[in-house]
C-alpha cells in the first residue's frame, strides 16, 4: 500500500468519512456518481483511497448526500492532513523504485483507458526488459537514490505488461516520431525495442500512432503525460504532477488534437521499420 492510500484509509479517515456520508444518504455509489456527473468508478475510487480528491470533489460529495457545510469543511480539514502527509514523487523514488512501479501496475489495473503521449521514452506499458533497465539504471543516478532496486522495478514494469491482454481495458499510445530515433540505449537494445513496438500494431484493443517529423501540426507537441481514465500525470527531471478535472480534461483534449496528425496502422509500422534499418546500417 502506497503512503497516500494508508493516510486516506486509516480507520476513520477521509475515505471511512465519505463512505459513511454515503450509507447515511442511502446513496447506492452508481447513485453519487450519477448525481455529481461522475464515473462509478470514481466514487469506488475515492472510497478505496485509490485517488486523492480534489476539494470540489468534496464539497460535491456533501451536496449530494445532503450534508452540511459543517460536514464539508470537516472533509476539507481531512484532506489537509492527507496532503500534509503526502510524500513526493522523489522521495518516494528515495525509497526505491521497485515500490513506485508497483503504484503503477495497481493504476493501470484499477483503469479501463490508459493514454500515453511520449515525446521521448517509449512507454513502459511497451518497454523491453533492457530498455526498461536502462531508464530505470539512470533514475538512480538522477534522483540520487539511496535503494538501488532496478532489477526489481523491471521486473514490476514487465509485469505491468501483462494488463495489456486484458481486452476489457482499452490503451492509446502516441509516440513523436523522435523517440523511435533517440538512442538512450545500445543500438543493439533498441533495434530489439523497436521490433517489440511493431508487434502492437492492429492489436484490437490498443490505439498506436506516431506523430511524424515534417508534418505541420496544429497543436504542439509541449510534453509527454499519461492518462489513466479521468487522471492526468506528467512527470518531469524532478518529479511528477497529477492532474484532475479541468485540468485532466485538458490534457485530454490536447491528445485528441494530436491524434488528427498521427500516422496508424501499416504507416505506423513503416516509420518503426525505417527507423530499426537506419540502426543496422
């Protein structure tokens, strides 16, 4: 259990509180949903610890079950104290990455659409075991790790891996042409990388597209993000940052925007190809 889940569900804690309102309502959590314009999956989400709420997601929660603003203000108090105690990104990283992989498999398990725009990294939904061993050898370097786990955390991100067969779950990956092309690695490892790249393409339940050079696009390609439903996460050289609602719907709407300049299927496939010949040669 992440640090963030044993806070939000610690005997009552913020997610016990927002059930409880919700039994005492006689709101069944598909009826919350509803009321506030959400996913089911939200509310079981919230109610599991499984996400951070924002402060207008509670002061939704108390309008819905007919709480007052007493109520509401006690539920912000709460997420105060969460947000208090909220380890970042970097030293969660401190503790070793194997645990921060693990946040990840349980983020893509618990979603049913998973988008992710790269403009440098080949996904790790999509890595090979030596190229997820080469990003992850560098994190250590970079965050100035005290645990060295890479063996571990690749073990984890191959895993993660297996979700891809799991044809009720949906995924998007969109790649800048450029990260076919960066050599972060031997050209050995990457001619193996993007062979492994080739073998998603027409898979029924993934999306794959690569934003080529020389194309003139109508949105700029600003930085990379992944999206697990309604979540937004960005990471950076010095850590990651969630986004939700408004802002989630935004990085949602500027991948739908990049789409329209993206090459698929057989295209797709070519530029992979164009790019593993270039390397033997």
């Amino acid at each position: 259990m992440n640090p963030i889940e044993e806070w939000l569900t610690q005997p009552e804690g913020l997610a016990d509180r927002l059930r409880a309102l919700r039994t005492q309502a006689g709101l069944s959590g598909k009826q919350l949903a509803d009321a506030n314009g959400w996913a089911p999956s939200k509310v079981s989400r919230l109610e599991n610890g499984r996400q951070m709420p924002a402060p207008a997601d509670l002061y939704a929660w108390a309008r819905a079950c007919g709480a007052d603003d007493t109520a509401a203000q006690d539920l912000l108090r709460m997420l105060g104290e969460v947000q208090a105690a909220h380890r970042s990104f970097r030293r969660r990283m401190r503790q070793g990455q194997a645990g921060v992989q693990d946040s990840y498999n349980q983020l893509v398990a618990e979603s049913r659409l998973i988008r992710h725009f790269e403009t440098v990294y080949v996904p790790g939904l999509l890595q090979t075991a030596a190229y997820a061993r080469r990003v992850l050898t560098e994190m250590v370097e970079l965050h100035n790790l005290d645990i060295v786990d890479v063996d571990a955390a690749v073990a984890f991100r191959m895993q993660r891996q297996q979700l891809l067969y799991d044809t009720s779950k949906r995924f998007e990956f969109l790649l800048a042409e450029p990260v076919l092309r960066w050599l972060l690695c031997s050209p050995e490892v990457m001619r193996g990388q993007l062979d492994r790249l080739q073998t998603v393409v027409g898979v029924p339940n993934i999306r794959f597209g690569i934003l080529p050079l020389g194309v003139q696009l109508a949105t700029t390609p600003q930085n990379s993000f992944q999206m697990y439903d309604d979540v937004a996460i960005v990471e950076t050289f010095v850590g990651e940052t969630t986004h939700r609602d408004d802002e989630a719907a935004a990085y949602a709407k500027a991948m739908e925007r990049l789409w329209k300049e993206a090459v698929t299927g057989e295209d797709a496939r070519r530029l992979v190809v164009r790019a593993a010949e270039d390397l033997r040669k």
